[in-house]
C-alpha cells in the first residue's frame, strides 16, 4: 500500500508539473505590480526616448548646419589664392602708371617682368594654356573651329591659332579659338 501511495503521489506530482497553468494560478506565483507603476514605467521610458530622440535630431540639423556654413565658406574664399597670386601682377602694373617719362625699353622690360608674374600666378592656380600647333588634329573638346580653309593639310587639321584656350586643372575653362583644313 506503501507503494500505491508513492506511485500516487509521484504521478500527481509529473502531472502538476505537466499541466498548464492557468491566468488565476499565474498571477497568484507571479509578484503582482499595480498598473499605475507599469504606467510610471512606460512613461518613463517613452521620456527617455523622446529626450533621445530630439538629442539626435538637434544634432543632425547641427551637423547639417556646420556642412552648409563649411560650403558657403569655401565659395566664399576659394579664389584666395589665386587672388593672392595676382597681387604682384597689379602692383607691377601700378608701379608702371606712376613713372613720369617711360622710355620704350623700359616699358617693354615692365610688361615682360609684368607676364612672367602672370604666368607665374596662372601656374600656381593650376590654369594652363591650350594652344595647338598648325597641322595638329582637332579637338572639339579643346578647340572651338571659327573657319574653314582651304589649305595643303589634311581636312580638320588647325591651320592656324586665333586666340589660345586655357583650363583649370583638366576642366576646359576656354576653348582655343582656330582656323581649320576643309
């Protein structure tokens, strides 16, 4: 009988463990909060992320803010140094103005000191000169065609330059003017 009653109480035990428990018998295990903490709880939470969130969105429109001003900046000043290559040409040219009886020697010297500081400006601002040689081909990205002539060349080769082009670095900033082969 001993047994029976051992039996007994173990299968009642696996199907206590076994069975599915029901809401009233979780509630009775589980720690009861009231509502009015989850409420607190969730309240707080939904705080902490709206003061999260407006965090990052102040930051990103600062961010964005900062890049604009940045740009503007760099519009603003980003001739600077060519502009301050160019200093040395106009004060030579000033200097030129302000002599009483220039002879024609010395005039030509200015104008020649005057080019090599222009060129010397253009270099460091990276502006190079696109002048095409006679019986090269032409480039209509490089080269803008005013006439046609008739000439011992072959067709669409320059014949002659009417006024030299330049680039900025390799963006083309004015095409070479030129005369071309029929």
């Amino acid at each position: 009988m001993q047994d029976q009653d051992k039996y007994a109480e173990q299968a009642a035990a696996a199907a206590a463990e076994n069975a599915v428990p029901t809401p009233e018998a979780t509630e009775a295990a589980a720690p009861q909060v009231p509502l009015e903490e989850q409420l607190a709880a969730a309240q707080s939470q939904l705080a902490e992320l709206q003061d999260s969130f407006l965090r990052a969105k102040a930051d990103a429109e600062n961010l964005r803010r900062r890049a604009q001003e940045d740009v503007a900046r760099a519009h603003k000043f980003a001739i600077e140094g060519f502009a301050e290559a160019m200093l040395p040409v106009k004060d030579s040219l000033e200097m030129a103005l302000q002599v009483e009886t220039p002879s024609v020697d010395s005039l030509k010297q200015g104008v020649e000191m005057t080019l090599r500081q222009l060129s010397s400006a253009f270099e460091k601002g990276r502006l190079v000169e696109v002048m095409p040689q006679p019986g090269d081909k032409l480039d209509p990205m490089r080269h803008q065609a005013m006439a046609m002539v008739a000439a011992d060349q072959e067709s669409n080769t320059i014949v002659a330059v009417m006024q030299k082009g330049y680039l900025i670095s390799d963006r083309l900033l004015r095409p070479a003017l030129v005369t071309v082969a029929q």
